[in-house]
C-alpha cells in the first residue's frame, strides 16, 4: 500500500472511532416511550413489528416475492470468472472523491431503513460488484508454470520437450480497436514495440514468423466481408532479419474487424512444414478483444493444437473487456495454453520476456548446456511469490475500498441503521478474509509443487484445483 493509501486508511479509522463513539452516546441518551410494543406495532414469532393489520393490509396481487440473493463465490476459480468493476483507488475524504463513489453506486437499492439479512445480502453482492478486482485464479498461474517448464528432464510429454527447431509465430490482432490510445501510444503502436523488442532477444538459430488479421477494410458494416477475410502472413518463418521484420510490421495498421479464426486457421498452414516430431512450435495470439466476424476461434485453435505441429498457444490479451477475456480463455484452456490480460506496453513486453527465457533454455540445450534445476526452482518461487503478492493486494483494496464506501454511507444517511452498518462491515471482513485464506492455501501447495517432479506436481496441482473449474 502506497503512502496515499495508507495516510487515507489512518484517517479513515479515525473517523470510525469517533463515529463509533457518538453512536453509542446517542443510544444512552434515549428514552424508552413505553415498555411495551402499542397495538399498531405488535411483535410477531420472528421478532419483527406487524403493525396495524387496517394500514398494512397488502393484497395478493400487490405483494412482491423477495429474491435470494446470490451466494458469494465458493472457489478460485468462480472468484476469477467475475467481472471486474471500478479498481482505481478512490478517498472519501475529498469531494471529487465522494462525487465519483456517488457515481458509481447511485443504482444500488434504498436501504436508508431498516431490512432484512437477505436484502442486505443483496446489497452487498451489489456494492462488492462496483468495486470487484480482477483476481486471477489458480488455472493462469498452473499453466504458466507449466510452460516456463518446458525442456525440463523429467516431461514425458513430447509436445513440452526441446526439439531440434524453434520456430515461434506471433499472429497480431489488426482490427480497428487496436488504434485506441493508451498512455499516448496506440495499442497498436505498444504491441509493435514489444514485438520487435521479443523477437530480437530470441536465439538466432530460433525461426520467427508474424501474421496479422483484420487489417484491412474498416468498421463499417459495408467493409465487414473484406475485413474478415484478411489475414496475412507479413514475415515468413525464418531466422529474424531486422529491417526486413520492421519493414513487414511498419504495414501494419488498425483498421477493420476481427477475423480470429481465419488467423488461427491460416497459421496452421504457416506451420504445415514444421511438424512436431523435430521442432518445438510456439504460438502467440495478441488481441484486444472478441472476435467480431460471427467465427469459432476456439475451435480453430484447438484444430491447431491437435494436428501435428503440435505447438504451444499462449494468448495475451490487451487491454480487453470482459467479453473479450473469456472468449480468449476459452480460446488457451482449449489448448492448455496460458493467457495473460496485460493494460500497457510494459506488462505486454514482460509477458512476451517469458517466451524469450525459454527460447534461451532452448538455444542452451542445443548447445547440451543443461539447465540449473535450482535456477529452475528459483525462477518459480519468484513467480508464485510475485502472484501471491498481487492477488492479496488486490483483496485488501477491495477490502477498504468496499469498507470506506460503506462508511461514507453510514456519515451521509444512506444507510441509517447501526445494525446494518454493522453487518455489512462484518461481511465484508468475512469474505476477504476467506479471500485471502485460499491464495495461502494455493500459496502453499505451489511452493510444494517447486520441490516435486514436474508432472508428479502439475498433477496434483490439476486434480485439487482444476476439477472442478467452470468453462
């Protein structure tokens, strides 16, 4: 937690105290009226006022059925399958800051009176939704360990062993939305920066190809069939020249829709000479979004995956909505690759990084340069410690911002019941603190898994975590 943060979390907890400290003030101070309920407020079985059977008579017709609210999600895995809200810090101590949380919680229910645990269930299912983290789940973190392990000793598998060849094609989204302006560059402009720099760390025994998709055309619907037709294969597979690579990528510019499939499809044939029995094949997919050309991609990537250039698809999504992120998941869980959602150049270029030390791995086996295993081992506790670290961080500011906003609330009467107040602040504590309690759990299980046999590990890790995932 930054200093900002953390002075805004200081004075925040002052102010519970002291409005605390009035509450119960308020509560000596009042009178009792009469010791027992009058006839218009009599107490039912459940301990809840009737009232005046005349005034409250509601019809059949007229009343409305209370709905359940949902449950809380139970896993990992349906913790990462939400939708992230609004995750940018916001103090309630300033008035741009009240005005923004007024803002974004302005269609939340009424519950200024008193109501039931139910409603107030709802309402915070409500409330968690506006400020809900983009967690990552233990499937992201497994898969990518899984191929930073790629070349290991002790895989069985044929497709994650080192093969005589290296070829790696990177197939680049070129729709139009790849012009949005990010930190004052384009997407496109970020991607291609990070390409270049990718692609000249790789071994120059490594082959490099580079394909891109939607851009032709535009966005109009009159250029719709033109733009999903295109894909091209702009550097052909083989050893990187550099103007000729910037050359190829200077072409490319965000143009129309987004034709997935057909790219995923015509990289299958951009590899048709590379099979796999003696070249490690990898395939990285960079979008920023769903695939607007009424296709299948995960079907054409599984395609891919299943024929015999056996590659390895890893997709990285940039800066994409929630629609985009679970189709590009589908898209590496039906090829058990990993995917990565990444908001800036910088997180882009460390993710193609990954790729490049193991383009390294490959050049030093070549060479019959074995690998450290305790390099190996140190290279993942640093990564499981890196995801630990940002999975809790997450949690403990949607913790305080969830908290904060609900003390505003109670200040500014929109929420006027004690007890209300109360039980939402006691759910929210309850809830983060399961939160955090399965990522050190996960934590834990990950550290074993560094001191086990690769396969004997990832095993494990798949059976306890993986099971029973949602699609």
């Amino acid at each position: 937690m930054n200093r900002k943060r953390y002075v805004a979390f200081i004075l925040m907890l002052m102010l519970l105290l002291v409005l605390a400290a009035c509450s119960d003030n308020k509560k000596e101070n009042e009178k009792v009226v009469a010791d027992e309920p009058t006839t218009s407020d009599k107490i039912d079985d459940n301990g809840e006022s009737e009232g005046n059977a005349e005034d409250d008579k509601v019809s059949e017709e007229d009343a409305v059925e209370e709905v359940a609210a949902a449950p809380l999600p139970q896993s990992l895995a349906e913790l990462e399958a939400l939708p992230a809200g609004y995750t940018e810090f916001i103090s309630i101590l300033d008035e741009e800051g009240q005005k923004k949380i007024d803002e974004l919680t302005e269609h939340l229910p009424d519950i200024s009176g008193e109501r039931s645990q139910n409603e107030l269930d709802h309402y915070y299912n409500e409330l968690l939704a506006v400020f809900q983290q983009d967690y990552k789940g233990p499937d992201e973190l497994i898969a990518k360990l899984k191929f930073q392990s790629i070349g290991s000793p002790d895989i069985e598998n044929p497709r994650m062993q080192f093969k005589e060849n290296m070829n790696v094609l990177v197939i680049l989204d070129g729709s139009g939305s790849m012009g949005k302006n990010i930190g004052g560059q384009t997407q496109m402009e970020a991607a291609k920066k990070a390409i270049v720099q990718f692609v000249e760390n790789l071994p120059k025994e490594a082959n490099v190809g580079l394909r891109v998709y939607g851009h032709k055309g535009t966005g109009s619907s009159a250029d719709k069939a033109m733009s999903c037709s295109s894909s091209d294969l702009l550097y052909q597979l083989q050893p990187y020249e550099k103007s000729a690579f910037k050359q190829s990528l200077d072409q490319v510019k965000p143009a129309g829709w987004t034709p997935t499939e057909l790219a995923i499809t015509e990289a299958q044939k951009d590899l048709a000479n590379f099979n796999g029995e003696n070249n490690t094949n990898i395939v990285y997919l960079v979008s920023d979004g769903i695939s607007t050309c009424d296709d299948d991609p995960v079907a054409a990537a599984k395609a891919l995956y299943d024929s015999e250039i056996t590659p390895i698809i890893n997709v990285i999504g940039f800066n994409v909505d929630h629609d985009g992120q679970r189709q590009l998941k589908e898209v590496a869980n039906a090829v058990e690759g990993t995917y990565q959602d990444v908001q800036d150049a910088a997180s882009l270029q460390k993710e193609l990084d990954q790729a490049n030390e193991i383009a390294n791995q490959w050049a030093a086996w070549k060479k019959k340069e074995t690998t450290s295993l305790e390099h190996q081992k140190l290279k993942k506790g640093l990564e499981i410690s890196g995801y630990d670290v940002d999975e809790y961080r997450k949690s403990l500011d949607e913790r305080s911002q969830v908290g904060f906003t609900l003390q505003y609330f109670y200040q500014t009467k929109k929420i006027m019941s004690r007890e209300s107040h109360d039980y939402l602040r006691s759910k929210n504590s309850e809830y983060h603190d399961w939160i955090e309690s399965q990522y050190d759990a996960l934590k834990a299980d990950l550290k074993q898994m560094n001191e086990m046999e690769y396969s004997k590990a990832i095993q494990a890790l798949e059976e306890k975590y993986l099971q029973n995932s949602p699609d």
